[in-house]
C-alpha cells in the first residue's frame, strides 16, 4: 500500500457495529486459538486470487469489466521501515455495500457453531477456512486493517477500515489520487508487535511459496526499502496444481491445496488425482477428508466441489456429485463445458452429468480400494461419513449394490467393532433366512433393548442402526446376498424355528392360562394395543412392544411423526414373556378358583405396558396413573 492511501478517505464514513459475537469472537480468534499466526498470508493471498477467478469469469459475458487490464495478478508488499504489509489484486473488487456484509459478519455460515467449535478446539488452525473467517485472522499480525477496494465496471471506490474491536467505518476513496486503480482490493495491514518478524523479505518469500505455489494467478512479493520500491518477485509458477503431473507434485502441495478449498489443514485422508480421456475430457483434483467438515449436515446437503472450465473458475455451487458424497472436497476442470455457461444450465447439461457419474464411480472405487487395504484408515473414514454414505442406500437404487459392499454396521454381537453385510450373512445361523435388524435414534438403548435378548440367546446377530437414515433405507431395500432385511421389533417372529433356547416346560404347562391372561390384558388396554401376544423374543425382560407386521417399523413412524408436526402414536402389539416368573405366578393366580382381582389385573396389564414403552425411551400411556399403580403394587408387596 502505498504512503498516499493513508489519507485517501474521506471524514464522512459510515460507522457499523460488527453483529452480535462478532467482536467477543474476533477476541477468541486473535489471542486465544491459532498456535501458526502463518495462516494469515494463506487467507488472504487465497482470497485475492479468488477475486481474479470470479472477474475472469464474469468478464466472459462481460469483456469490458477488464478495462484493458487483462493481467490479472496478486501483489505482497512488504514495508518494513512504516510496519505494513499490504495483499492487492486486480480482481473483482467490492462495493460498500459488499464490504459491509462481507466483512462485517464473523461466520456468516454459522456463528454459534463455530463458537461451539472454537471452544472444544485445541487448535483452531484448522477452523479457519471451514467457518468463512479468514480474514479476521490478519487480526493476529495487525492492530489495524484498512481494505481498499473498487468493484470491476464501477466508479466508485470504498474504505473499510478497524482495528477489530467494537466497529468498523466505511467511507468513500478520493479517486482521484494518481495511484489508485481501476478495480480490486487492497488489504493494507498496520504491523502490531506480535507479528514483527513477518516484515522480512525472506521469511514471507518462504510462507509465500509454501501457501501459493498452487495458486493458478501470478502471485508477486514486493520489498519496499528506503523509501523505494523494489521489483517484484514472483513467487510460483501460476499453474493450476491439476494439471500438473502427478510424479512432480509434493505431498505438502497437494496438503496446501486441500487446505485452501476445503478449509481444512490436517492431512486428507486420501488424494485422487486424475485426468479423464475419451467422450469428455476433464481434470480432476479432490480429496476424502479425515474429519467431517462443519457444514456435513447442512439441510441444503450441497456438493461442495469446484468447477472450472478450461481453467477458468465457473462456480463452487454445481451438483456434480450426489449429495451422500458431499463431504467430498476439491476441483473439476471441464475442457468440453462452454465458458459461458450459467447455473441454470448447469443443473440440465447431460456433459456435466456424465462427468458427475465419471467422479462418483472413481470416488467409490477409491473408497472401497481403502476398505480392501487399509481397515484402519477405513474406519477413520467411516466413523466420519458412514451416515452420509448410507443415504445413497436410499436415494441411489442403482448404486445401492455397491454401496452395500462398502456399508458397515455394530451389531448385538460387535458392538466395538464394524462389520460388513459380507460377514454377517457368512455367519448367519443354520436356518435363519433373514438380515435382522433394529432401528433407533439412541445406539446405548439399542444395545440394551429387551427386544434383542431372544437374539442373543440365541447367537443371532442382529444390526444396530442409530442413524436417521437408516430407517428409511432399510424398509426399500430387497435384502442382500438374497437374504432379505427384516426387523426385530416388527411383525411376529418364532424364532424356536431358528434353534430352541431353553426348557421352557413351566410356560407349557400353563399355556392354557396363559392365553386366558394374555386375553385378560386386552381387554384391560383395549384399543391402546392391537394384541397381546406371548413372546419368543424375551428372555430376561418382561415385557415389550413391537409394530403390527403392517405398516412402519416404530423408528420409522416416529421420525416421520416428527418431521410432520403430527402426534402419530398407532397401536403396537404388547409382548409378554411366557417364562418370566411374574408372567407365571399371574397366569396361575388366573386358573384358580377365585382368579385374579380386576384391580390387580388392570394394575399389572399397564404397568407391563407402561414398561414396555419406557424401555423403548418413551414416556408412560399416563404418567400420573403409572405412578399410583405403581406406588400400590409396592404398598401391597410390603404387606405381604
């Protein structure tokens, strides 16, 4: 920046206050979070050559937004005697209304996530990026910022200017200074004493060429010495990374350029490097990242890849992959799409969908090539995006196969460990002819569900599926491996068939009272329940309750009774333990002379309902009355 634009503003700017958090979060970025101050250079280099991609793309339908000035650049300068570093570009530029909204709000993508994150972090390096805050880093070098900048085609130039506190003004720029330019930005940095050392040449040449040697726009370092300015230095050669080969690439370039499109500066997971021949031709450059980004789950679930054509940058909104691989990060660079093409006609051209194919078959490929070979790696990734995955089961019948190979579960058997569908059916029982399973929002309860113990009595395995998709995903498939998918909470199920667990002499012996009791509880709950039946999924438990063998699993139908807004509560069926011995005192109690008493009755046939429901996290039919019930039989039992 030179010394002129230290006086180029007017005294009648608009002053802002920065929105809600904004300042207590500037406070936590500049002193509390960021162990490497380096990442500074990173944004805002990073952000300058996004400017210069986002003209050149516009200048396509618009030629005359360049004004002649076709050599788009970036430009660092260094002073050192006046403590300024100044980060320039001549790319498109911003208005006022543009440099309040766009530097005005902290985490525009989310404030209270990315507070919630800024307090579980040890390292907040790796936040940056992900939270669309990366200017606000030059507040760990500088005391005060001033941006300068004219939007491409406009006549008017603008300040935004703060020290990082309470606010921020914006006023006007006298154009009419000599040295001001046609279009673009100018970050000019006041050096505060902590960030000193970043006013010599050598040392930003090396933080320089370490962040943009991947940058696809010229970027120069300038030394102002002396009062005169030096020549610059370019640093990089300018050339998209992609279309580099491979052989000549580092792992720390392909770390930077993951870091800069996903915001993201650990280590991906895996790289996937590749040019495509034949009917299209394309460049690709994306990565599988090693933690879930931020915005994993966001309602939109948006493919966050970019697209450029021939080089030039087109748009980082395309849905060029299904949504179940969103968390996808990186670039595709089209030599067949029109430049001109506008995002409308994105979403309908059949050469950006065959491409969107191409992507996802290699990235699945890539997938499944870590399952073969490195579990361990795999299980990162799935512990990350496992949830996501499964959505294609749902939304993408012609994949679901493949999918199926790639997809991992815990199960009654496995809790610690993930299996495939592949070694489940290798392990099913003699005679069992289904994939069992049991849906759930809460993985804790499902492992300690009173549904599963005939299960594990029996040395049945049965998946446990926690996520919300998987309710959905699992009621449209066929099955797999031909085995079809069935669910333990669902439907009557003999599963003596399977293998017998025990004696169960005693239960036989008073089967005939027992029906008579089962009876006896349905007409006590009446249309509460659809039956009572004796279960042969109990062992230890008392009682549970399960869906009709019509209609929606129980998971299933509360999610879509929250999703609608309605209170939907259809009759389940109640299952009693014929072995239990309480079931078998009640049943001989009924096949005597005088019966049972109808109050006992009535108190037990809730209560057995009630537990039912509590143990599948629901509340009590009536709470109030569950608790006199409850506090009677207690009284009654201290009596006796």
């Amino acid at each position: 920046m030179s010394k002129a634009n230290e006086t180029a503003t007017t005294n009648d700017g608009d002053n802002h206050a920065f929105q809600a958090d904004t300042a207590k979060l500037l406070h936590l970025l500049i002193h509390s979070v960021y162990s490497d101050k380096d990442i500074f250079l990173r944004e805002l280099v990073s952000n300058a050559a996004d400017a210069c991609d986002k003209l050149r793309y516009q200048a396509i339908a618009k030629p005359d937004l360049l004004a002649g000035d076709t050599d788009l650049k970036v430009i660092v300068t260094l002073d050192k005697e006046n403590k300024r570093i100044s980060v320039a570009d001549n790319g498109i530029g911003m208005g006022k209304a543009e440099l309040v909204a766009n530097l005005g709000t902290i985490a525009r993508s989310g404030t209270r996530a990315f507070v919630d994150k800024l307090k579980e972090a040890n390292d907040g390096n790796n936040l940056i990026g992900q939270f669309g805050v990366g200017f606000y880093s030059a507040f760990m070098v500088a005391d005060q910022i001033e941006v300068f900048s004219v939007a491409a085609g406009s006549k008017s130039a603008w300040c935004w200017q703060s020290d990082g506190e309470q606010s921020f003004t914006v006023s006007p720029v006298k154009k009419s200074d000599a040295h001001w330019r046609a279009r673009g930005t100018e970050i000019n940095l006041h050096i505060s004493q902590d960030g000193a050392d970043y006013l010599d040449v050598n040392r930003m040449r090396a933080i320089m060429e370490t962040y943009s040697s991947h940058i696809a726009v010229p970027v120069f370092l300038v030394e102002i010495k002396d009062g005169e300015t030096g020549e610059p230095m370019q640093v990089g050669d300018a050339t998209a990374i992609w279309m580099r080969p491979k052989k000549d690439i580092k792992d720390t370039e392909y770390k930077d350029f993951y870091g800069q499109v996903s915001g993201q500066y650990e280590d991906p997971l895996a790289t996937i490097h590749y040019r495509a021949e034949g009917r299209q031709e394309y460049s690709v450059l994306a990565f599988l990242p090693a933690s879930q980004p931020f915005d994993l789950f966001d309602p939109a679930r948006k493919s966050r890849l970019k697209l450029y054509v021939r080089r030039v940058f087109i748009t980082d909104e395309a849905d060029i992959l299904p949504s179940y691989l969103r968390f996808v990060r990186g670039i595709i660079d089209s030599e067949d799409l029109p430049l001109n093409i506008n995002r409308e006609m994105l979403q309908q051209n059949p050469l950006l969908a065959a491409i969107g194919t191409g992507v996802a078959k290699r990235v699945l490929k890539e997938i499944g090539d870590i399952a073969k070979n490195d579990s361990e790696k795999f299980e990162t990734f799935w512990d990350a995006f496992g949830p996501v995955l499964k959505e294609g089961l749902y939304e993408d019948l012609a994949k679901r196969d493949e999918l199926f190979e790639l997809t991992r579960f815990k199960t009654s058997s496995s809790k610690d460990k993930w299996r495939s569908l592949k070694d489940y059916v290798a392990d099913m029982k003699d005679k069992q002819a289904a994939i069992y399973y049991m849906t759930g929002t809460d993985a804790a309860r499902l492992e300690n569900s009173p549904q599963l113990e005939g299960y594990r009595a029996r040395g049945i395995e049965v998946l446990l599926l926690s996520d919300p998709v998987d309710s959905f995903w699992v009621v449209t498939a066929l099955g797999f491996d031909g085995k079809p998918f069935k669910s333990v909470t669902q439907g009557g199920e003999d599963l003596d068939e399977i293998e017998a667990v025990e004696d169960k002499t005693d239960a036989d012996k008073s089967a005939p009272e027992l029906a008579k009791l089962l009876t006896r509880f349905k007409e006590i709950l009446g249309d509460v329940v659809v039956a009572v039946n004796k279960s042969t999924r109990l062992t230890d438990s008392v009682s549970c309750l399960v869906a009709p063998a019509e209609g929606p699993d129980r998971s299933l139908e509360k999610i879509l009774a929250r999703q609608s807004g309605e209170d939907v509560d259809s009759a389940p069926v109640l299952e009693i333990n014929p072995t239990h011995p309480l079931i078998l005192e009640l049943a001989e109690k009924i096949g005597q002379a005088d019966g049972i008493a109808p109050e006992l009755a009535e108190d037990m046939a809730w209560l057995l309902f009630d537990q039912a429901r509590i143990a599948d996290g629901e509340a009590p039919h009536d709470p109030a009355a569950f608790s006199q019930r409850f506090s009677r039989r207690i009284a009654e039992n201290l009596k006796s």
